[in-house]
C-alpha cells in the first residue's frame, strides 16, 4: 500500500492542519526527552520552507501535564518561522469519542491535514481518523518512515531474532502470535517470561504473572513452538524475578551475533532499578554492536538504551511508537493509515 505523502503536493499559501505526537515526558513543567519532537521537525520544516501555514494538534496521556506549554516553548526555539500549536487536545472530550462534530470543527482549521503521528495512530480518536473525512489528508516524514521499517519486519533478511521483553503480554501476545511465522528465534525476557516459566512449573515465587491468559489454548500453542527462546537463568531478588541471568545474558549475546535481522520491543528486566539492567544494557549493547539490521522500539527499550548511553544512531530504526508499534507489527495496519488511505479526498490534486 503507498501512503499519500507530502512531498509532491503544493502547500504554498496552504493552512496544514498537522497531528504530530509530542506527548513526551515531562517533569516539573520541563521536557524530560525531545525523541518525539526532534523527529517531527523535518516535516514542520519541510512545510514551512514550502509556504504553508503550520497548525499543530498534540495530546498529553500524562493527566499532570495536561500543557504543551513547554513544547510550544521548545518550538518556539526550533522552528524557523511561525508555527501555532493548539493546546492537549485530550482537553476536549470530543477527541477520544471521536465525535463527528468535533472533527469537523478541526478540520475547519485547515485546508489539508498531515498525520505525521504514527504513534498515536492505533486510536480512533478524531483528531487521527475524524479529520481524513473532511479534508484532503497526506502522511509526513516521520510516518512515512515508521511504515517503511516496521514493514520491513515482515519480510525481513534471515536468520531473523526478535527479542520480546517488558510486562504487559496482553498487547504483547498478538504480535508473538504473528511473529513466529515470520522470524527464526523469539527470545522472551522481561515479565513475559516469568508466565511461560510458570506454565513449565518452573518456580517464580512472587514474580509478576499473568495467570489470567494462561488459561487459554493460544499461550499453550506458543509455548510448543520450538521457536521460542527462554532466558536459562534469572536473577531475583528474594523470590521476584527482576532480569536475565548471566548465563542467560552470555546466551543472547552470542545469538545477536548469528543473526541478519533484529526487532527488539520491550525491557528484559527491571532495568529501572539498580542491579537489574544488566539484561537489557548487555541486549542494547550487543545489538548496537552487530552488523544485523536492527529495529528497536517502545518507550522502555529506548529509556533503557538511553540509560546504557549508546547513540540512538547505532541502530538501523528506531521506533518512536509504543502501542502504535506492536499494534501495527501485529496487524500490518492501523486505524489512522486506514483513515487516510480510504479518504474520499484522495484523489483531490492542489
Ligand atoms: C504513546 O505514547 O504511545 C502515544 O503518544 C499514544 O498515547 P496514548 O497511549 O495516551 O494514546
């Protein structure tokens, strides 16, 4: 499927009505990471260099930062030129209901809209498929790409390892689900793990465990697949499972550096906590280090590789989606591409 992109329409004069995610981390009123802005910028810039009139719709999931106060300040600083950011759109109920009335009062804002928010484009809220009904719609820069290389994981080079760690393996199964068609190895870490082990009546103590999905036959089938790589040893702390063993980090080591492809979503063990981030630091490491191609992404990953001080540039892709990645790996779309392709304004040339 070909997104419809920026690049060869003419915006002169235009008012573009872009949805860009700056829900960044916040604290105390101050940008923790620019990850998601810096990523955005091309495309802001592209539009303004093109003449047109930029207006910008973001969210805020963090109910204590409710302002892009601070982002339309880093802007400010950023941006060549005058660009207008409108404020949490999440401030208006309109938005998460994806009321009709609301969408078409955005879209009344502008003359084109630009999704340029993959990460946020796993939600049917007004602002990412409300708006394609009204206006004709196009992806930016930041979207294009994150299609690109998320795609590529579905016909990737082989030996093929994805490495699939964090906690919630609600969102998480489906993708595990589709994946163990498509790569070589799945190596499980992180609280994802500790269910599997359950289920082999390996001993987890007080770990974290999702008994609840462990009662159906998907997670059974799963676990027959000789696919599926466990960590052989765990480090604890009284009798919670917290990382991957030594044994286990020396393991994965060496399996990085067989492989031709990596996908990498989700932390191998608390990394937050000292003492425990040896995993995921030796995963980030290893992977930074081989010749595979890599693409890594969700928001612990790239807090824990940040954490481990490598270059963000060390890999081939780096996600700046969370939900909207392990949404679309599992299903090769999502609701705002399938907005924006299916707009009955497609064909509308300016
Ligand atoms: C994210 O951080 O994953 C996106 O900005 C979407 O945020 P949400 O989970 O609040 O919809």
């Amino acid at each position: 499927m070909r997104l419809p992109s920026i690049k060869n329409i003419n915006v002169k004069g235009k008012r573009i009505l872009l949805r860009a995610d700056f829900n960044v981390p916040m604290e105390k009123g101050k940008i923790v990471d620019d990850f998601r802005i810096q990523r955005t910028l091309p495309t802001i810039n592209f539009l303004r260099k093109k003449g047109a009139k930029v207006i910008i719709i973001s969210h805020l999931t963090d109910g204590r930062a409710k302002s892009l106060k601070p982002v339309a300040e880093y802007l400010s600083k950023r941006v060549g030129g005058e660009v207008i950011l409108l404020e949490n759109i999440r401030n208006y109920p309109g938005e998460e209901k994806n009321d009709k009335k609301f969408a078409k009062q955005l879209a009344k804002l502008g003359d084109i809209y630009v999704n340029d928010a993959f990460s946020v484009s796993h939600r049917n809220h007004a602002s990412i498929v409300g708006i394609p009904k009204y206006l004709p719609s196009y992806t930016g820069f930041l979207f294009e790409e994150e299609y690109k290389n998320l795609k590529n994981t579905f016909k990737p080079k082989h030996p093929f390892l994805f490495i699939l760690g964090g906690v919630k393996f609600g969102t998480k199964l489906p993708v595990l689900e589709k994946f163990m068609k498509i790569a070589d190895k799945i190596y499980i870490g992180g609280a994802l793990a500790n269910n599997f082990f359950w289920v082999k009546k390996i001993d987890v103590g007080e770990s974290l465990l999702d008994k609840k999905l462990f009662a159906s036959r998907r997670i059974k089938k799963i676990l027959r697949n000789p696919k599926i790589v466990l960590p052989i040893d765990v480090k604890k702390k009284n009798s919670v499972i917290l990382d991957i063993g030594p044994l286990a980090i020396k393991e994965l080591s060496l399996l990085i550096k067989e492989e031709k492809f990596i996908l990498w979503n989700g932390p191998l063990g608390n990394f937050e906590e000292k003492g425990f981030e040896k995993g995921t630091m030796a995963a980030a490491r290893a992977i930074a280090g081989s010749k595979a191609i890599s693409v890594i992404g969700g928001g612990d990953t790239i807090a824990a590789i940040k954490k481990a001080k490598i270059p963000l540039k060390k890999f081939s892709f780096v996600s700046t989606a969370g939900g909207a990645m392990l949404e679309f790996l599992a299903h090769g779309t999502l609701p705002g591409i399938e907005a924006l392709t299916q707009t009955r304004f497609r064909s509308k040339t300016f």
